[in-house]
C-alpha cells in the first residue's frame, strides 16, 4: 500500500458551509447543515486551480465550474449529522476575552464516528474559521482528512490515504481560487533573530493591499508602484515598507522607521500560508496553557522593570500584552508549541517579539526584542493579584495652574487662557505623533471629545515631535491627525528632550502619554501617566469607566 498526501486550497464559500453558525441556541444535532454544502458553493466566482504532483511530474488544471461531490466528497458523505449522535461528541466552549473569539469543541467518543473531532471559531456570533477531522475506512482505501475552514478567506484539506489497489505512487494534490485576501506571513530579520509577523494580502483590485492583524487589531495599507518597486505607507507613523518584488508566493523587501532615523531599515522576506497556519490545533491533543496574569521582571543588564502579563489562548493561538508602569505593549498575538511560546506584532511603529518557555508553571529564558535597536531578558510567575504603582502616583505637579501657548498645525498661537477653553472642562494630552500607546489614547479622547464637548470638555493635545525643524514636525503630526481622525485642538509643543523647559508645572514627562484634567477653574483635577489601550482587557475597560465618570463630575459638579 502506498500514502497519498493531499492539499486543497479554496475560497471562503459561505458562512454556514460547515456549520458555522450560532443562530439556534439548542443544538439538537452535533453538527448542523453538513449535507447541504452543495447548496452554498453557488456564489463562487472563479474556478478551482488544481496541481497534481507525483514522482515523476506535476500536473496543472483550472476548473471553472468544480465538481464539489467529488473535491469534498468525505465531507459531504461524512454521516455524523444524526440526532443518534449527539452522545457521541463531547461538546466544550472556551473564550477569550481579549481577542473576543470563542472555540466551540467537539470530539467523538465513540471509535465508530467519521468525525473524530471539529473545532468552530466565532468572533461575537460569526464564525471565523473551522476545522475538523474525518476518517474513513472501506474496502478500497483507508482515508484519514483534516479540513480548515477560514470563511471569506479559503480552505484547506490535507489527506492521507491507504489506497489498496495502487502501488509504489505518491501524490499531492492541490487547489486554489485567488479572489480574495489570503494569509501570509512575514518575517523581518533583526540581525540575530527573525520576527514574525501575520497578514492577509489582496492582490485582486487595481491596488495591491496588505493587512497586519494582531488580536482584535487590523491595520492596512496600499502598495503605491514606483519605478524600483512598490511602497507601502504605514497610517499614523512616519514608516514605510519597500517592496523589491512579489510573486505568486513570496515577497521580499525593507521596513523604514524615519521616527527613528532614516538609516533604520530592516529587511524583511514574506512567504503564503495555507489555511491550515491560521487555524491548526488538534483539541485531541494536550497543549500547555498560558492564559491569565502574570507577575514579570524585565531584566535590561540587571536593571528590573517589573510589568503585568495579560495572556488569553485559544488552542495553540495565543494573545495578550504587558502593562507597565508607563503603558502597554499593545496587540501581542502568537502560537505556543509544546512549552514554549512566542508573541510578536508590528504596528509601524513597534516591531515587537517575545518568547519564553514555561516550565514548573513558571516563565524562564525570556527574550524580549524590539526592532533591531534593544533586547533584553524578562521571568514570570502567575499571581492574580499583582499590581502596579497607581498611574495616577506617578508624575507630580511643581505648580497648581497651568498656563501655555504653543502653535497649532498651522503656525497659529494657542493659549489655555483664550475664551474657547474659558469655563471648559479641559484634557492635556501629552503625546507625540511617533507613539504608539498615544494612538490608542487619542482613539479613546476622540471617542470622549464627540460624546462631552456640547456639554463643555475640552481637549488640548501637547505633541513633542522628534524633529526640531517646525516643517518636519507639522507634516508628521498633520498625518497622525488625519489618519486617527483627531477633531480636538492638537499643538505642537516641541521636542521630548524640551518637555521640561516648556512644562514646568509638572516634574517630569515620564511616560508619552499623559493627560492632565482641568476643573473650569484650570485647578488639576487629575494627573494620568501612561494608557493602558483595548490590548489590556480589563485595565483599559475600568480605566475608560473611570474616565468618563470623571469627566461627568467636572462637568456637573
């Protein structure tokens, strides 16, 4: 007998292809809808690609219109769709709260069932990707199939066979519709260590797109063509990727941070990835677990920072942040195989990778390398109770009134004491255009800005630019505005390095960001250093309620 691997790649269908829905609160049958995929395959625009490799050669075939009884065939005769089944599955349901996803489980209990287990994931009621698992034994062949189902994206078969009637041939078959984003993943080398990031490329309309994706997190960004290549700017941040070439499967080029010098570029290579990479776990199988809080020390040559680890999983998908005293490290998404796990994001600003090994239900050897400029090691032990310094402790006010004039993006002069802020409630932001933690919070205050400003808040954000040279500052901090869709007054303020000149009411700027609230007498109400973003879970939940009951006090005292 021979083995026969075999890859299918396709299209998302339709969302109830394999079940994917959560519409009926009682399940009366283990998976609902099974038998009907022929009736949701009609929508499908282009045809299945397929590639037949063997020994000796490789065989191309475009279908247009795909015989799906015989391209799914062990799924859409699997027989487990019976009421007399429903026993025979272990039903079980995690969720993650920081990447508000939910894995619904199942897994057979009995020897006898076609499906030996499936997995369906939902983000809020829709399902966001599947997998399950048949296997089928006749007396031709022995069959073991493992679909990935990624709705709006595509879907994977990976088959093993036991063919009694063939001998001494191997084949891998595969297929692919291309009219929609599809996964990649991309890696940026550091010099000592690679960083791998996710993202879903379109090349299907006029203009080429790619999209990161950490979490609930999605930025995007289009390829503008040029004469040696395609440029991808990043929003908000002054960075761009370059693109030396992308074919069929891979992609290669350098990522540019002028936020922190034009000679800071780092390469990077991209490869595809089948469907199988976004969503791969066997719920069969035991895999260690990371999720909940975490007591960290980050170790820079033996000077300790200590911070919270916030971590969810789902399977082997893992997601979470660490909260500092300063702020967070945003959206940190990963995998973690056997003991050992790794996060990474890229935002363009941040290009982050952790990785660590647990052992004796402790974090030992951990690595933490930002871009290609700083590393340093950090250790972890859970303790749901660990905390911080309060950010409100942390910077201390020198005078009682403030006072200040600095220019806007146009060059005009702005006072706290001009009659727009008069008897107004008012926010100081102190941010600066190449902060990523300062993103997240100016997203918050323009949510805080269109809900108070009819009952009189203000916001003034103080931004310390990295360029000295006015021109460069207003072109870097007049994007971040347009991209973040800023409404509020924004002044430039000058540089980091000048921000205890111009602010001497406070001792020190210690965190990018921090928000100073005003009474309507410009008496401090309260000083706030760092945020902590979406990324946090629940720091940022009780930090948002806490701010907006302020703010309600300050109005209506």
């Amino acid at each position: 007998m021979n083995k026969i691997h075999i890859y299918i790649g396709g299209l998302a269908i339709a969302l109830s292809l394999f079940s994917c829905s959560e519409e009926k609160k009682e399940i009366k049958r283990p998976f609902e809808d099974v038998y009907n995929i022929e009736d949701h395959l009609s929508d499908i625009q282009s045809g299945l690609t397929k590639k037949v490799y063997s020994s000796e050669s490789i065989e191309s075939q475009i279908i247009t219109q795909p015989n799906w009884k015989v391209e799914l065939k062990p799924f859409m005769e699997a027989d487990f769709n019976r009421s007399a089944n429903k026993d025979k599955y272990l039903k079980t349901v995690q969720e993650s709260n920081l990447m508000g996803w939910k894995d619904v489980t199942w897994v057979s209990t009995s020897e006898n069932s076609e499906v030996k287990w499936a997995v369906y994931r939902y983000k809020d009621t829709n399902c966001i990707g599947a997998i399950l698992e048949v296997s089928k034994n006749s007396e031709g062949y022995d069959l073991t199939e493992r679909l990935t189902f990624i709705p709006e994206m595509g879907y994977s078969i990976e088959n093993e066979q036991s063919l009694k009637f063939i001998v001494n041939e191997n084949f891998f078959l595969s297929g692919e519709f291309n009219s929609k984003p599809q996964p990649w993943r991309m890696f940026f080398d550091i010099g000592n260590q690679i960083i791998p990031v996710s993202f879903y490329l379109n090349t299907t309309g006029k203009t080429p797109s790619l999209t990161f994706h950490q979490g609930k997190e999605e930025i995007t960004t289009q390829f503008i063509k040029t004469d040696s290549g395609f440029v991808a700017e990043m929003p908000v941040f002054q960075s761009y990727l370059f693109i030396n070439y992308l074919f069929e499967d891979s992609i290669n080029g350098a990522f540019h941070n002028l936020d922190k010098g034009d000679d800071y570029v780092i390469n990077f290579t991209g490869t595809a990835l089948p469907y199988s990479e976004v969503l791969s776990y066997d719920p069969t199988n035991s895999i260690t677990n990371i999720s909940g809080k975490w007591e960290v020390y980050f170790d820079n040559k033996g000077d300790q920072t200590p911070a919270i680890g916030i971590f969810n999983q789902l399977g082997d998908d893992i997601y979470g942040t660490f909260a500092t005293e300063t702020g967070d490290y945003r959206h940190l998404q990963g995998k973690i195989i056997g003991n050992s796990f790794s996060f990474s994001t890229f935002d363009g600003s941040h290009l982050f990778l952790f990785t660590g090994t647990i052992k004796n239900g402790e974090i030992t050897d951990g690595q933490f390398f930002s871009g290609n400029h700083f590393h340093e090691t950090w250790t972890a032990k859970r303790n749901p109770n660990f905390e911080l310094t309060s950010p409100d402790k942390l910077t201390q006010l020198t005078q009682e009134k403030f006072d200040f004039t600095f220019p806007d993006i146009n060059g005009k002069l702005v006072s706290l004491s001009d009659s727009k802020f008069e008897n107004k409630v008012v926010i100081l932001q102190i941010m600066g255009s190449w902060c990523p933690n300062c993103m997240d919070e100016s997203l918050y205050f323009t949510e805080l800005y269109k809900k108070y400003n009819s009952e009189g808040l203000e916001i003034i954000g103080l931004s310390f630019e990295r360029s000295k040279d006015f021109e460069k500052a207003q072109t870097s901090l007049k994007k971040a505005l347009k991209d973040l869709n800023i409404p509020y007054t924004v002044l430039i303020a000058g540089t980091p390095k000048e921000s205890g000149e111009v602010l001497p009411m406070i001792d020190k700027v210690m965190s990018y960001p921090t928000s100073i609230f005003l009474t309507k007498e410009k008496s401090v109400a309260k000083v706030h250093t760092g945020f902590y973003g979406p990324g946090t879970g629940a720091y940022y939940i009780q930090y948002t309620q806490e701010t907006d009951s302020l703010i309600q006090e300050l109005l209506h005292p």
